[in-house]
C-alpha cells in the first residue's frame, strides 16, 4: 500500500535523517521525496510504500507523531485510499 509522509516546519538539521530512520526502522520503503525550505520553514513529502511494514497502522501514525512532537514539527502520515475516497466525491 502506499502512503504519503509530510514534514511541516521550522528547518533543523537532521530531519531527512531522522524520518528515513523511522521508516526504517518499521520496514517502510521510500520511493519518492521532494523537500524544499521556504525562507526558514522545511517542507518535505515523501510517497512511500507501506506493505511490508512491520508494525499496525495505528502505531505508524503514533511513531510519526511522537516524531514530530520531539522535532517541533508536523509530521503526518496518510494512506493512498484516503486520497483515492476524496477524489472520487
């Protein structure tokens, strides 16, 4: 399954390393990143695949989130099917 990872906020170094090591760490393959920094704030969207993830998607959603909450940034996690539901309204 596929999902899409963005990363909103003040720029620090080290935030590609530490979301890459996150997926890693949960058997998550990233296969697309785009990343650019608006005066001070990064901006990142990764399109990854989900499928062989070793943990439930609740706890995927909870590692991001504490992740985010650490970096001082948003950092979210949303499936392909939620975005495939809103385009077909």
């Amino acid at each position: 399954m596929k999902a899409v990872i963005t990363v909103i906020g003040r720029d620090t170094v080290g935030v590609i390393a530490r979301v890459s090591a996150v997926c890693a760490d949960l058997n998550i393959n990233i296969e697309d990143v785009t990343q650019s920094i608006l005066q001070d704030m990064f901006c990142m969207i990764m399109l990854v695949d989900t499928t062989r993830c070793s943990a439930a998607p609740a706890e995927v959603r909870a590692r991001f989130e504490a992740l985010g909450q650490e970096m001082k940034m948003q950092v979210t996690l949303t499936r392909q099917e939620v975005f495939d539901a809103m385009h077909k309204i």
